[in-house]
DNA sequence: GCGGGCTTTCCGGAAAATGGAAGCTGTTAG
DNA sequence: CTAACAGCTTCCATTTTCCGGAAAGCCCGC
C-alpha cells in the first residue's frame, strides 16, 4: 500500500520542513515502527534525508523529480525574465501560477522591494475564487470545473471576497473580455492584484501572472495594462 | 516494497518526461499489471498524472514536495535576484549548484542572451570534478567525500578534462585559496566556467554560482571578482 | 473487420508489510 | 551519580497486501 507511504511525504509542509520521526508518525497516524522503516526506504532512494540532528526532510532527489512535472513546457524557464522585469518596473509581487483541479498552484513568486507580504508561496495551493490568478485560470477552465467550482460553497477570506456565484460568473465573464482580472482586498484587506492569462500557441490558457500591490496605492486599472502586456509576451515567448 | 515503486518514478527523465505504461513498466523492469497498479496508486495520491493522451507524467504534487526540499533556507529564492544582476550584466549562463554526496545538483540556471548553450538543466546532476560550480564544492566538501571522489576513476568529457588526482588536488587547493575556480574546456571544448563559493552564516560552503561562457571570448581571470563578488553578495544575503 | 499493440481487470499463491514489544540512546531532574 | 523519561531503533511472528500471469477489453491502422 503506497498510499500509507506517500502520507508520510504530506506530514510535511512549508512551515515544518523538517520532522522528527514521532511527528511524523503522529501527523501521518501510523505506529513509530512503521514510518521509521518506510522512511529508511525513502532515505535509501532520497526522496526523504535527514540533516545532522536527525530530523527528516524532504531529499533533493525528490526536487529534482518535480522539476520534470509538466509546468507548461519550459514555462517556468521562459517567464521569468518577464517577471523579473515586472518586479523592477513596479517594485511590486508578482506571481505566476498554473491550475490544478479546482485550485491555483504557485509555479513562481518574486517578492517586491516594497511590497505588501503576500501569504503565498512556490509551491503553495489556494481557492481558485479569490487571488488574480486564480480568477483568469478560472474563467479559461473547462465548464465542468467552473461549475464545480461556483457549485460548491466558496471560501471566505475577508468581507471583500466575493462568494456569490452569480457575482463570480460576472467577474469571470468580465475577466474573458477585458483580458485581465482584479482580486480587490478579497484575500487580505490590504492587498489588490491584477491577474493576466498565459496562453499556449493554440490559444489555450495554460498559466496566469499577476501583480499583488497595497490597496489604495495604485489602480487596478493602472496596472492592468502592464500585467497583460506581460502575460502577452510570454505567452509569445512561449510560443517561440 | 517502496523501492520498486519508487524506480518506476526513476523512469521519467529531462527527456522523456512523458511515457506510456509500457514504457515506464520496461523502464523500471516490471511486469506490465504491476507498474499499472502503482501508477493508479501515484495518480490517486498526485504524484503522477496522465495527459489527455493517457501518457503518464510526473505530477505537480511532487513538483510541491520537491520545493519544500531544503536547497539551503530559501536559498534559491535569495540568490535569484543576484543570479539576474550576473545574467544581465555578462548576458551569459549563470548557474546556481549544491552538492548531493558525490554530484552536483543544479538548482538554478539563467541562460544568457547570447550565451554558449550549456548542456545542464535545472534539476540535473553532474560530477564534481569537471564544472566550475563542482570544484568549488567539491574543494569545500568533507575530506571523506574527496578522497572518496578522488579516489575513483574520473570522468573524462573532453580532452581537456583533467582526470589526473593529483593534478586535481592542486586546482581544489587553488580554487580555496583564490576563492574561486576554473573549469577551462573541461565540459565541452568550447565552454569555460568560473565558479565560487556560497557560505551560510557559518562560513561553511553551502552552494556555488558560476557564469559559463564561450572559450576564448573572455578570460577566465576578468569573470572571477564578478563571480566572486556575487558569491559574497548572496552569501550576505542569505545570512541577513 | 481483423490483427497487433497497448491498457485494464482478475485472482490465488507467495512474499512483504505490519506493529507490539523490548532494547538503546541521549537528556533532564532529583 | 543515577533514575526516570522520551524518542529512536531493532526484532519477529502474524497476516494482510502485493505480485504478476493470463485473459479480456480497447483502439488504431490496414
């Protein structure tokens, strides 16, 4: 059963990257004998190491192994000199993400000079309701996962966060034709982003960027001819 | 038996990241229905995933484990700014490397405008002896990893390796000294690196940068207070 | 519509995982 | 100094689970 395995590879998190065997028996919930010979067969291939106190943690070998997942072909590689210069010119985050069933998933996230913290993460999982991001990865997802999506109660993260599906539908129609869309304080009460989709050379969206600023220190209307623009050249790039 | 299940994900590689069932079964060495059950069990769970095609691929939940691998304490994320700054200037390949026992891993990478094509890839392993990032860690690496390296018969990439222990002795001795290294043809016959140390708070060798460019366009000599200089940098950086 | 390659399902035998218990190690307290 | 403790490692009989051959689907291209 490797089910029973792989649970011990999801005891572990941003905020505990490293484990000790009881917490990792505990978190996985399965007896101390047990996880200590699993892991000494995730030590002996390097999915799992364990540092000089004898803590567990996740093994570059399992690094490398995720570096082949399928971000868009080379997508990562490609955008990032876009973002890079969208950090500079706006001193602001910025963030690239791809879609996972009915969530968004980090690919990639440059932290401002002056920026407002943002609470994402590479690597890091959110609703697909309330970021950006989330919203163009929505409002380009086949039918079947809008309607999953806008079926199922949404997520609330401030008084802002829009929750109701008829309203979201607008957004996300207003989304597919302004070509950009903006998450206003609907994550934190402090933070507005503009999202912007990256497509294949089929036309398809495969990624979103946006920015993540201060509210009240820009419109999002300001922005929003930046983010797509840059969305527009690595969707080239990608495409080249 | 985890190992087993674990060789089937050691089929996917930089080139064939995606593969039919047959494919990863032959890979892995496994009768068909075997490999087939496990890869539903890696589905179930994420680790693997299948394109519309039904080729099996590897999953963005193992791209997010990986990440949470530590690669030093956000290593990565501090010296991308650095790595940017080197590319922009030089507009050739800057790489980004830890050691893992007796390999390189490269965990970043910025290819150049016009740069030299550079045979590594993000994720990929090399040997210690040959790269500019590898004599640098593997000159600060413990004295059982070295004579273990040493000790083995070295491979030679071109004529220009140098595949001599002693010799290589002597440039481990110089690359601490200078505190940087030069890896001249040693990969392929129109390639040079120049790599330096990356140190923790501690001052012990953690990582190494290095910029490779074309044989002959500049000296190795003019490249090596930039690379340093960056090493410093980043080194600063990640102990603020 | 038929042949070949690939995928999926099934099931009895066999092998490998399980987890309780006991021994170990290093740490703290008395 | 040693005793109690918490966490780590090893052991082994039990039994559950995985293994993989075989046969049945499923698609294509011919």
């Amino acid at each position: 059963m490797i089910g029973r395995a792989l649970r011990l590879l999801d005891a572990f998190d941003a905020e505990r990257r490293e484990l000790t065997l009881s917490e990792l028996a505990r978190r996985a919930d399965m007896p101390l004998s047990t996880a200590h010979r699993l892991l000494n067969e995730f030590c002996a291939w390097g999915a799992v190491e364990r540092n000089d106190k004898g803590l567990y943690r996740i093994g570059l070998r399992l690094w490398e192994l995720g570096s082949l997942a399928p971000r868009g072909p080379g997508l990562r590689e490609t955008a990032l000199p876009f973002l890079e210069d969208l950090s500079l010119i706006t001193r602001e985050n910025v963030q690239l993400a791809v879609r996972e069933g009915t969530e968004v998933v980090f690919v990639e996230r440059i932290a401002g000079s002056g920026a407002v913290p943002v609470l994402t993460r590479v690597g890091g999982r959110f609703a697909l309701t309330a970021t950006g991001v989330g919203l163009v990865l929505l409002a380009h997802a086949p039918a079947e996962v809008q309607e999953d999506v806008l079926g199922s109660p949404i997520d609330r993260y401030t008084a802002n966060t829009v929750t109701d599906p008829s309203r979201l539908r607008r957004m996300l129609a207003d989304t597919r034709s302004n070509g950009f869309s903006i998450s206003d304080r609907q994550v934190t009460m402090d933070s507005l982003s503009v999202g912007a989709p990256i497509r294949d050379r089929h036309g398809a969206v495969i990624a979103a960027v946006s920015l993540v600023v201060r509210h009240g220190s820009t419109t999002a209307h300001a922005l929003a001819p930046l983010v797509r623009t840059s969305g527009q050249a690595i969707s080239r790039a990608l495409s080249a």
